[in-house]
C-alpha cells in the first residue's frame, strides 16, 4: 500500500509541485529552504536563553527486554527565532497484552513540520498496537498504519504537507527481539559487548539523497540532487530540488508528508526489520539527528556506556548526551536543533 502511494507521488508532474509552491506563497507563508537562515547566523556569538527540556518518557519496567527507559526531547536553539518551537517529539508506550515496549522518535521539519510530528506523536502507537496483525505481524502493522496516518494527514486541510512533513523512527521491543521501522534520518542503535568492549550496532539506515539507491530513484522521478555552495566556502548537504525550481531542498531522501518533494521522487517506503536479542546487548539508543549530527554512533554508545556503568541510570546517559549534543552544536553551528534522545537499558534473556 505504501509504495503503491509513493509511486503515485512520483508520478504527478513537477507543475502541480509548482503550482503548490506559488500558492504557499499567495498565502502568506513563504518556502523556506533548509538549513539556509542557519547558515547564514553561523558566525552568531549570541548564548541560547531556556532552551528547555521536560521528560516525555520515565519508564521502570518497560516491556520485553526493556529493563529500564527515559527519554527527553528538548527545544533547540536560534538566536533569529527567540519564540522557536520544537518540532521533535517522543512516544513510549508498553503493550502489556504482547509485553512489547513500544518507541517512537520523530523530527518534523519545515514550517507545518510540528503538526506533523504531532500528529504521528498523538496517533501512531495508540493505532499500530490496534491493528489486527500487531501480535503477530508487527512489520505489516506498521507499513499500513503508518501509510493510513498519512494519508490521513495529507488530507486534512489544516496541515500544510507542502514544505513539511517528519521522519518516523520506530522500535518495538518483544520479549528477546527488537523490530524496527525506519523513515528518514532519525536513528535506532544498539550497545553491544563485543570482545570485552560495547560497541554500536546501528539497527537503522539514514535516508539521504546521496545514496545511490535513493539518487537514482529521485532522478528518475525528474528530480535533481545536489548541495549548495555558499560564499563563505560553506558546502551544505546534498539536497531534493525540483527539476526547474530550486525547492524544497530537503535534505533526506524519505519523510512523511512533504508533498512537494514526493512529487520528484522522495518517498514514504520505511525500512524495516528484526533482530534477535542476547545479553550481550545492553542498550538501544533512539533519537533525532540533534545528537546523530555531530555525534557518531560509536561515540554515543561509547559515552553511554561509561555513564550507565557509573549510575546505573537511563537519565543520566541522556542528560549527558543531550548537553554533550547542544555543546557540538554551538561550536560548530552558533546554532543547536531540536533534540530528542530516548536510551532503554536491555535485560535480554540466554538462548534456550
């Protein structure tokens, strides 16, 4: 069902992809190309002012091998935007009838991009758990929830999907395996011990342009893929353009709603998948690319597990990794994005 919509994304013309621009524009709300206004406040010195923070996830006895989880997602940073809102969001939820714990991370982006996110952050576990085949078949539970909630949004005329949408990043934890759905930049990694080390396991792959797979299907969507270069020598990523217009210019090859980028090729399909749990894994970390930007997966997992082995404790290898986050960002950006960590403690069964 999904990728039948995302080949009929790809299908309509980039006139049509045009003429929603031109509207946006008549209505007051003009594109906004990403990552842009950033680049251009780099060189700011001004201090971030109650960037705040608020636990949204604070579970004891998560469920499966799920032992211990907190999450948080925190407001970033733009000295151009003092009344900025965050656009992550963060869901837990344990399904006591399956004994699945149940994560979910999402990023919006653009100007609607938190309707989005909120949207999925309001409706997606409460629905997939729901669905007939979530105790049997949670991959086919997924694909057609997340589809549904989709459509559902781009048809609700009080969510602008032109310019905006979010990534979706989900893990569901089942007694000794851990599943996973994937669209966009988000990330789900495990800590695992390895030769005497914890060492990252990333279980999700980031959705980019760039990547052959993903270029050659934007391309032969009509659209085109390419990085700015700026005065200052600044190169940004490679970004989504339309044929014969420089929008949207999103920097990931798959999201949820963006309507205008799905015209040439960016699509929806999640990647999904399942691994089998041991003890020799004793974390997952979920989050947004506020921490993936300019933290590898090696140095989170690392810095989680010095600090867990120190406190024992879910919230503070987040609260470490949140500041640690807003740290790098302000040292490379003047800047810090909206951040959303979540770091389950694993307790998983021996084999039988």
């Amino acid at each position: 069902m999904a990728a039948a919509a995302s080949l009929r994304r790809c299908a309509l013309p980039a006139a049509a992809a045009l003429a929603a621009q031109q509207q946006h524009a008549r209505q007051g709300k003009p594109a906004r190309t990403e990552g842009s206004a950033l680049l251009q406040w780099r060189s700011s010195r001004v201090a971030p002012q109650g960037v705040d923070g608020r636990p949204v996830a604070d579970v004891r006895e998560g469920g499966g091998a799920v032992s211990r989880l907190y999450g948080v997602s925190r407001r970033g940073y733009a000295p151009y935007d003092r009344a900025k809102r965050n656009q992550d969001a963060l869901r837990v939820l344990k399904d006591e009838r399956t004994d699945t714990q149940a994560i979910l991370v999402l990023d919006g982006h653009g100007e609607y991009g938190e309707d989005v996110s909120r949207r999925f952050a309001d409706k997606f576990l409460e629905a997939v758990t729901a669905h007939p085949s979530w105790a049997t078949d949670i991959e086919r539970a997924c694909r057609e929830e997340l589809a549904r909630l989709e459509g559902e949004i781009l048809g609700d005329s009080s969510i602008d999907c032109a310019f905006s949408g979010t990534t979706v990043a989900f893990a569901a934890v089942r007694r000794n395996e851990v599943f996973w759905c994937n669209v966009g930049d988000s990330r789900i990694t495990l800590g695992t011990e390895r030769d005497g080390a914890i060492r990252a396991e990333p279980l999700t792959t980031d959705h980019k342009p760039e990547t052959p797979e993903e270029k050659t299907r934007i391309e032969r969507c009509g659209g085109r893929v390419f990085a700015l270069a700026y005065d200052d020598g600044i190169v940004g990523p490679p970004r989504v353009w339309l044929p014969d217009a420089d929008v949207p210019g999103l920097a990931m090859s798959r999201s949820v709603g963006d309507q205008v980028a799905h015209a040439v090729g960016v699509s929806s399909e999640p990647d999904c998948g399942v691994r089998r749990l041991s003890p020799d894994d004793k974390f997952l970390v979920a989050a947004t690319d506020g921490l993936w930007e300019f933290l590898p997966n090696a140095e989170v997992v690392a810095r989680v597990a010095e600090v867990s082995s120190q406190s024992g404790s879910p919230r503070a290898c987040v609260d470490h990794l949140v500041r640690e986050a807003t740290a790098r960002w302000l040292a490379h950006e003047r800047v810090v994005d909206d951040t959303t960590v979540c770091v389950a403690f694993l307790e998983a069964s021996p084999p039988d």
